[in-house]
C-alpha cells in the first residue's frame, strides 16, 4: 500500500515571513496546497498524510479541506524533528490500517511544489525492488571543503557529487525497524531519512531528480516560483 507523507514542519525563519513558508501564497494558492495537489493528481497513494507542528494543524487542516474536497488527505502532529515526524506518520498508518512488507511510504518536502509526475512515478516503480530511494541531481558547483571556513582543505571529486532533493521513499516496516535500533547518538547526527538506512549498512537506490524542484526557502524562491508557474 503506497502513502504520500508531506513533511511541513519549516518555521520559515530564513524567509522572514509572518508565517512558516509552507502556507505562503505563489500564483494564487498556498505553496502546500501545490505540493499536496502533485501526490493528489498521481492517484496511486491510498492516503496523503500532511505532518505540521500541533499549533499548525488545525489552519493546515482548514485550508487543505479549502483546496480539496478529497477524504484521503489527512493532518496530523510532526515530531521535533524531521525523522521523528516521519516515524509519526509510520506510527499512524500502522494504528489505522497496519503495517507489512508492502507499505510503502513517499515523503517529501511540503516546500517543494515543483516535484513532477514522472519523479513521482520513478519513486513508486523503484520501490517494488528497494527498501530506500532518495532523489538527486548532480553537483554543478566546485564543493571545497574547509575545516575553519577560512581556508580550503579539500575539493573533492565533483564527478561524484549530488544534491539531495525530495521525494525519499521506504519501506515502512523495514524503516520502523531501523529507526528504533539506532542509538540516541546516531539518531542525532541523521542529516536526513535516508541516513537511516546509511548509518545501519543498508544501500539506499538514487533516482534523478530535477533542477526545477527546488525547495522555497528564501525570498528569491518566491520569484523563482513565480516564474516557473508562469
């Protein structure tokens, strides 16, 4: 069973808005309520979870219901952190319908509105043969490393370098199982979901992503959404 998980848990401190940057309005529609409407327009996920801090559910719920007159959207509570509010929404589905070797679980950003189907559709066929599917885009900048931020010690092999984006896809089960045998001290050095399954020896598959499905963080964002919804 597949289910579309939106992470919503950004403040939006970096944009400097009066509201997380997920319920910012770009071409006439809050930037989740595109991000939600891309996993909606697939039609293969049984449930799409929306995860938001608790003081936000109740808005997000209420603008979601706005947008879409659709059961299989559901709010709940985020976690503290990213892989805490991912396991929150394997601890929902497992309470209502169940977990098995089956469940498949296609997180994303809700900040990324841009994901397109056939990102989407890669996640999904890759998933019948991985338990763990992140999305990159190769590096197109010379990275250097600096161990003081002043002066370089490395640049590593570009040829070998990928940006991280969202979706990142799990089995649920095998995720859950993971998860719970990290020790706090890995736990808190996960820089994301797909970390999990690094830090624990498993392989995580890689799909190609895309240059436009960019996540908003920052007021130029706005204005390159903009323009990409143009």
């Amino acid at each position: 069973m597949l289910y579309a998980v939106i992470a919503a848990g950004g403040i939006g401190s970096r944009m400097g808005a009066e509201k997380p940057k997920q319920y910012i309005t770009v071409g006439n529609k809050p930037i989740i309520a595109h991000t939600v409407q891309k996993f909606l327009d697939c039609g293969k996920f049984r449930r799409v979870i929306v995860l938001c801090p608790e003081e936000w559910c109740s808005y997000t719920d209420a603008l979601l219901k706005k947008h879409f007159n659709n059961d299989c959207v559901t709010v709940i509570k985020g976690g503290s952190d990213r892989n805490e509010t991912i396991m929150n929404s394997v601890s929902y589905i497992e309470n209502t319908d169940g977990l098995d070797e089956n469940t498949v679980i296609v997180t994303h950003d809700a900040a990324r509105p841009f994901v397109t189907t056939e990102i989407i559709d890669r996640h999904i066929e890759s998933s019948e043969i991985y338990d763990a599917i992140g999305t990159v885009i190769p590096a197109t900048d010379t990275i250097i490393e600096s161990y003081d931020g002043l002066t370089i010690n490395g640049t590593p092999d570009r040829s070998k370098l990928y940006q991280c984006q969202t979706p990142q896809t799990f089995n649920a089960k095998k995720l859950k199982e993971l998860y719970f045998t990290l020790t706090d001290e890995k736990k808190n050095i996960l820089t994301d979901t797909c970390s999990v399954f690094s830090v624990s020896g498993e392989s995580v598959h890689l799909v190609m992503g895309d240059v436009q499905n960019i996540k908003i963080t920052y007021p130029y964002d706005l204005k390159v959404a903009e323009i990409i919804l143009e």
